[in-house]
C-alpha cells in the first residue's frame, strides 16, 4: 500500500471518529432537547442520588470528569429548565446540595445510553495490550495534529456543546 493511500485512511478513520460524535450529540439533542454533557450530568446526579442521601456540584463534577465551572454551569441551565433544584443545606448555608425533579427523571427515562459508555464497554472488552496500543496510537495523532496542549474533558462530545452547552434555556 502507498504512503498516500495509508494516510487517507488514517484521515477517514479520523473523520468517522468525528462525524460519529457529530451525529450522536445531534440525534441526542433532537430527542430529549439535551446535550451530551447536561445528559451525563442528570445520570450522575440520578445514580449518585441512589448511592447516598446528599449530591454536591463537587460530586458530579467529578462523576462525569467535567471541570466545576463547566458543570456550574450545566447546573444552572437544567435548575432554569427545572430538571434539578439546588437547595441549600440547613446546618452549613454554603453547601449546595442537588436533587433531581420528576421532570428531570422523565427527561431521562428512555434516553439510549451515551455513545461514551459505548464505547467504554468496547474498549474495555479489548485485551489490556490491544488498549495500550490504541492509546498509544491515539496519542501519536494528538501529538501529530499538535493538539496536545488542548485540555480535553474525558467526554465524547461535540466541541460546540463542551464549550457552549447551551440546549436548554
């Protein structure tokens, strides 16, 4: 195979990768008026809601591997769209505790599972040598397309929605 046909495979590989992610955000917006990130965002708050009586910003920042000025944000658009309320905790006013409302639970009831945990379940299905040389792969095209000084949140997202995120009101 030429040099040339390999490296128009590695570009089409890439752009899959990114239409992928394109169509999914898309096709997850159109049917739940989410995006990715808020959508993560309301399964940790659900699931660690499951796990223990009290759920803080800190907590889901954390869950989703987002940064806490992003999740803020996130939050304060879905308290808006009243899928959470945020209630301050009685003994220690600065702590803000997190609820979802049964809007927020419908919301999430029927919504497919994110294209990240997809791909998690695939990539951890793979023998532990074949995922080091995928990363290792993976991070031979960040180096060459000189995008490793970009800070990437661990979430399969549109690039618009990791910045903007603005679905709903």
């Amino acid at each position: 195979m030429e040099k040339q046909d390999l490296v128009e495979r590695m570009l089409r590989a890439i752009r899959r990768v990114i239409l992928k992610t394109s169509h999914y955000s898309r096709s997850l917006s159109r049917s739940s008026g989410l995006t990715l990130p808020q959508l993560l965002c309301l399964r940790a708050i659900r699931d660690l809601s499951q796990e223990q009586d009290e759920v803080t910003a800190a907590q889901v920042s954390s869950r989703v591997g987002l940064a806490a000025p992003t999740v803020s944000r996130i939050l304060e658009r879905m308290e808006r769209a009243q899928l959470i309320e945020r209630l301050r905790n009685s003994p220690d006013r600065r702590r803000v505790l997190i609820h979802l409302t049964e809007t927020g639970k419908q919301r999430l009831a029927g919504i497919p599972t994110p294209l990240q945990e997809q791909f998690v379940d695939r990539v951890t299905s793979l023998a532990q040598e074949e995922q080091w040389n995928l990363v290792a792969s993976l991070e031979k095209v960040v180096e060459l397309m000189e995008a490793a000084d970009l800070d990437a949140d661990p979430v399969i997202s549109a690039e618009f929605e990791a910045r903007e995120d603005r679905k709903l009101p």
